[in-house]
C-alpha cells in the first residue's frame, strides 16, 4: 500500500471519528499553530513530486480535522491573511506591464502579471484535490468557512477563490445523472434520508414509498464523490395536478399506474453540500429529469412541482403595513368577523406562529383562506428584493423558466407547513414551449410568468 493511500485511510478513520463524536477535537496551541503555519508554507511552495504533493495534502486535511471549531476558524485566517499575492511581486509585474504595453513584450509581460497575481492560497487548496478524498473536504472545508464568514470579514477573498475553484470542478459537464432505487446501496439511501431538506422522511417505509414504481428519484453525482448526492428531485407520476403533499406521500395510497401518468410532480428537490452554496446546477438537473422523463414516459405532458412558500408567514408578520395595503375591504369584513380587526391582529398574530391548531376550528380557516391566498398570490408576484421574487423557492423556479400557475390551500398541513405559509403551496409549472421565453424576461427584468388565476388573486 502506497504512503498516499495510507495517509487516505487516515483521513477517512479521523473523519469518521471526529463526526460519531468518538474523537474530540482540540484547540490548537501555539506551537500548532506554529507547526500549521510551516505544513501551509510546505503546500504553497509545492516542492517535490506528486506523491510528496499528495502526503503533504492528506497531512494538512488529517491536521484541520482534528482541530476545535476556534482552531480551524484561526487556520482558515492563516490561509486568507498569510497566503495571498504578494503585493511587490505584483506591483513589480504590474510595473512591467505597463511599461511593455505596445510592445513585443505586452505578452510576456501580462504572462508574468498572471503569476504574480496568482495567490498561493490557490495552490494550497488546489493541493488537496491531488487526494482521494480531497474534493469532499474542501466542500466540507468552504462549509465551515461560510459559517465563518459573517463574523470575520477577511475570510472573503478566500472564499471567492474557493467558490470559483470549486465552481470549476463542479461544471455541470462533470457531473453524473443517476436515477436512486430501493437496490440502490444502503449507505446511499441513508444520505438521502439525511439530506432531504424540504418533506422529512420519517421511515423505511416512508422512503421506500418514495422510491416506489409510481416515483423517481434523481441525482446530480461528481466522480470524486460517488456516494454524495450532490442535489436530488423526488417526482411523483401522477394523473392530475397534485394540491395535497401530505396524500402525494401517504405511505397507504394505491399505487399509481405510471405508464398511463399525465403528470410529474416535482415535490422535493434537496442541495446537499452546504459547501457548494453559489455553485448552481439545480436547474441544469431539472431539465436533465425532465428529459428522461418524457424519454421513458411519452404520455407525461405536464411537468409541474407542489413547492412551499418559506418566507410567506415570515414576510408577513415584517409588514403588516404592505400587508393591510394588499387586502381590500372584503377580506377584512371577513376577517373581522372572525375577530380579526388588522395586520396586527394577537389572533392572526397567533395563527401565523402556531401549528395550525386554527385549521380544526369551523370559522377561522374560512375567514382566512380568501386574505390569505390574496397575500400568498401578491408576495409570489410582487414582493422582491434587487429585482427578484424574495422567496427563494420561487427565486430558484422562476429563474429556471417556470409559470406561477395555482396556489393551494391547506396543501401541507405538518407543523412545518403551517409554520413558513399557513399550509399554503404552489404549483410551478414547467411548460416546455415557454420556458425559454420565461427565462428570458425573468433574466432581463424580472417578469414573472403567471395563470390568469393566480393574478386575480393577487388583484386587492
């Protein structure tokens, strides 16, 4: 066995020890720091050959994962502050340049520009993709980092580098289509019960339903992280447009005939490596799902998914001033009756923080379903920040081309739901001749493409 595969299974046996909580990870002192200091200085220089490359890499990934979370925010500032271009190299170069500009030399000289500039913090993390498992810790590391960087500004050059490091590694053109199954392996299965971000699931049997004839499930791989799903879709094959999560996921439903389906709902798509935050590929995905799709089953003709609206309670309860502003004089004699006197209201107030207690009684729900789809049509449509929808669900699905085309009312009725819409979600609707010229006047100035219906709603 080579040196660089044992210092591999070194790195997988620390990871795996520091993440069951076995291995406690510890505050460096300063002699560490000392000896941090001189394994970064060894990977900037890069000396030696690639197997020298490939153990100095595999040492410095085993030596950060063993650090506290103070010591490895103090090693990610050595890297950022210490690391970097060298101001007089680059003033140096940048000199030359300009005195080379209209010359033969202009080439070599902005040749040399490039190197100057080229910061060593560069090649220190380009080292660490020379490791079997190198790329999955840099996207662990960037992870870290992120969470870092709201507190300690000077992390950002660093990041940018990272962002666009991984950005390129992570080209749409690099990565793999896989469909997941039942017999897809164990340890595959687990991540996607861990990484499924948008409807939990609570059981074997709650994943093997997702996974049943009547569903698929796709993912985005990298070749150097075969078993990390990097986003996943779970599309239910239906014969209608889907209103109700909680029946979309009944572990009891029948099953569905998929050959005969009309319908492919996108009910949950999940990015898993916070470390590739800013690094897009969803909707080369969906576009990639829907191909196969209609590949397989020539009878789909609608593509669509049943998405929640997470900021919609939240926008709310921020401005009740846009909110008495959207609702007319109808909504709030409705409201009112149920005694609900303004955006201010306790009881709304109550309603929009509870777990949906309120759906059980007989007044409130029918007092509020009309107001309430109001404001959700009005906040998908209208409400933005710097020119796009501030929801991010509907950010990410507009952005790809996709039509606002029907709220539902009482469509997830977890805690969950309740707690980020009032249990209300909404069907985005994927229509392959408009896509395009969707993208196109959301992309230039933000239009959104909607149905009739859900402009009326919006209408006060």
């Amino acid at each position: 066995m080579s040196a660089t595969d044992l210092f591999s299974r070194s790195l997988s046996k620390v990871r795996a020890l520091v993440n069951a909580g076995e291995r406690r990870p510890r505050a460096p002192s300063e002699r560490d720091m000392e000896r941090i200091h001189q394994q970064l200085q060894e990977c900037a220089e890069s000396l030696g050959g690639e197997v020298s490359t490939r153990q100095r890499a595999a040492r410095l990934a085993e030596t950060y994962l063993r650090l506290d979370d103070a010591g490895r925010r103090r090693f990610l500032m050595m890297i950022a502050l210490e690391f970097g271009p060298d101001p007089a190299q680059v003033g140096k170069a940048h000199e030359a340049y300009q005195a080379a500009v209209g010359s033969d030399a202009q080439w070599d000289a902005e040749a040399r520009l490039r190197v100057a500039m080229r910061s060593r913090r560069l090649r220190i993390l380009t080292q660490f993709n020379a490791i079997p498992q190198g790329v999955k810790f840099l996207v662990d590391l960037r992870a870290d980092l992120l969470r870092y960087l709201p507190e300690e500004p000077l992390l950002k050059p660093l990041d940018r580098e990272l962002e666009n490091r991984l950005s390129a590694w992570f080209d749409v053109g690099f990565l793999e289509l896989q469909r997941i199954t039942w017999q897809s392996p164990a340890a595959l299965l687990e991540k996607l019960v861990k990484y499924e971000a948008v409807h939990e699931i609570r059981s074997w049997d709650d994943l093997k339903n997702r996974l049943d004839s009547d569903r698929r499930c796709y993912a985005f791989f990298h070749p150097r992280m075969p078993l990390e799903p990097l986003i996943f879709v779970q599309v239910a094959l239906v014969d209608e447009l889907a209103d109700n999560v909680q029946k979309l996921l009944d572990i009891h439903a029948p099953l569905a005939d998929a050959e005969h389906a009309n319908t492919a709902i996108f009910y949950s798509i999940s990015n898993t490596q916070d470390g590739l935050r800013g690094v897009s590929f969803g909707n080369f995905l969906l576009k990639r799902v829907v191909d196969d799709l209609k590949r397989d089953f020539p009878k789909l003709k609608m593509f669509s998914t049943l998405s929640p609206i997470p900021g919609l309670t939240g926008w709310i309860r921020r401005k009740p001033d846009e909110v008495a502003g959207v609702l007319g004089s109808t909504d709030w004699k409705k409201l009112a009756a149920a005694g609900i006197d303004g955006p201010a209201s306790p009881l709304l107030m109550n309603a929009l923080t509870g777990h949906g207690e309120w759906a059980s009684e007989k007044r409130l729900p029918r007092a509020l379903k009309e107001p309430l789809m109001r404001l959700a049509a009005h906040y998908l449509l209208h409400v933005k920040r710097e020119g796009k929808p501030l929801d991010p669900v509907a950010r990410f699905h507009l952005g790809n081309g996709a039509r606002v085309e029907r709220l539902n009312w009482l469509a997830d009725t977890s805690s969950k739901g309740f707690a980020q819409s009032m249990g209300i979600m909404v069907n985005y609707l994927y229509d392959p001749d408009r896509i395009e010229t969707n993208l196109e006047a959301f992309t230039s100035d933000g239009t959104v493409d909607s149905s009739a219906s859900v402009r009326r709603q919006a209408r006060s």
